[in-house]
C-alpha cells in the first residue's frame, strides 16, 4: 500500500520554533510546508491569490492529511496560523481543508502547553469541515525545558505520545478513506 502522505505547517516562524520540532510520523511520508512568506490575507484577492499561497493549497489539497503544530499567543493560535488557513480556505468553494484528516499538536513556554490555541484551532476545523483526531492530544508545557537546540524531544514518555498520535492519523485517514 503507498504511504499516506502528510503535509505539516507550524504556526512559527520562529528560526528555532519548538513548534516545528519532531515531527515524526511513522508509517507515512511527511513533507513540511513554512509559512514564511504569506502575505496577510486580502479577500479581494481570494480568487487571484500570490503564488505562495496557490501553492500552499494545491499542498493541502494533494496530502492525504495534515499536521499542524500551533503555538499559543495569547491564549489563542498565532495570527500566522490564522492567517494562512484563511487564505487556504477561500474562496469557500475552493476550501482546501474541506473533509482532510488532521492531527493537531502543540508546545508552549507555558503550563498549558498550548491546549487554549489547540482547542480554539479545533473549533475551526468545525467550519472548515476538516476531521481532527481526538486522541492522544499533544500538547507540551514548559517546552523550552524538554526540546532541546536540535528540536530534540528526549523524554520517551512525550515521544511515545506523538508518535501514538502520529500512528492514529495514519489509521484514520486510511479509515475515511480506504482506498
Ligand atoms: C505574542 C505572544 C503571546 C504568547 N502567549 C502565550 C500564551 O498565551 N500561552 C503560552 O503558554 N505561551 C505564550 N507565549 C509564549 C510561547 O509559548 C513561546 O514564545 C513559544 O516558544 C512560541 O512557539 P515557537 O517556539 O514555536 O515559536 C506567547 C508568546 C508570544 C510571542
């Protein structure tokens, strides 16, 4: 059976962004896709997106599922992740999320661990119509203490739940679509 593929997007664009660290699913082929370089979104624009943007959804659009890793700023998802699933998700006939499978995982500063940005990035998942998994949920307090300068998670506890959560995306996918 080919692999199912995986596209992954951070809310960062942080150089060394804890939230684009260890990504690493088992059994599929994950390409990463950096947000840099979208533009702040303008609905005049919609049906005649910038290039970066085209490309990003036609991305979306070709993987089986979707990774996405957000940090929290303020209790919520970064305007970087908003900002480039508004893009992606317009014009609304063209929604590129519509009906995909999607993990969400996260890593704060914080004792929360980024799980206020994971829930209100859930409730969008509900207008976009994508299909998140709901278990194991990933979510990192205190990451600066646990991910090291190489984007390194050493605790096997933590890693053993992203990978769980990574293989559980993988069987969800082939179960909405097991063709
Ligand atoms: C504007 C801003 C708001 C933040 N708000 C929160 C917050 O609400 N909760 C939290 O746990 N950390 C918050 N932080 C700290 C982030 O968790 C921390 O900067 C983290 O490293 C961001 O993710 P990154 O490493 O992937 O860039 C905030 C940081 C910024 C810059």
């Amino acid at each position: 059976m080919d692999k199912i593929r995986i596209l992954g997007f951070a809310g960062s664009l942080r150089k060394a962004s804890f939230n684009k660290a260890e990504l690493l699913p088992a059994n599929a082929e994950l390409e990463i896709f950096d947000l840099e370089g979208i533009p702040i979104f303008n609905q005049d624009l919609e049906t005649t997106p910038p290039e970066i943007v085209s490309i990003f959804k036609s991305k979306i659009k070709a993987a089986d599922a979707l990774l996405i890793a957000t940090p929290e700023y303020n209790y919520s998802m970064p305007g970087v992740l908003k900002n480039a699933i508004d893009w992606a998700s317009r014009p609304v006939m063209e929604n590129a999320f519509y009906d995909k499978p999607v993990a969400i995982i996260g890593a704060s500063t914080g004792f929360a661990g980024s799980s206020r940005a994971q829930y209100h990035l859930r409730q969008t998942c509900v207008f976009l119509n994508m299909h998140p998994v709901n278990k194991p949920e990933f979510m990192l307090p205190f990451c600066k203490e646990k991910i090291d300068a190489d984007g390194r998670i050493a605790d096997e506890t933590t890693r053993g739940i992203l990978a769980q959560l990574l293989s559980n995306l993988v069987g969800w996918t082939l179960r909405l679509k097991p063709d």
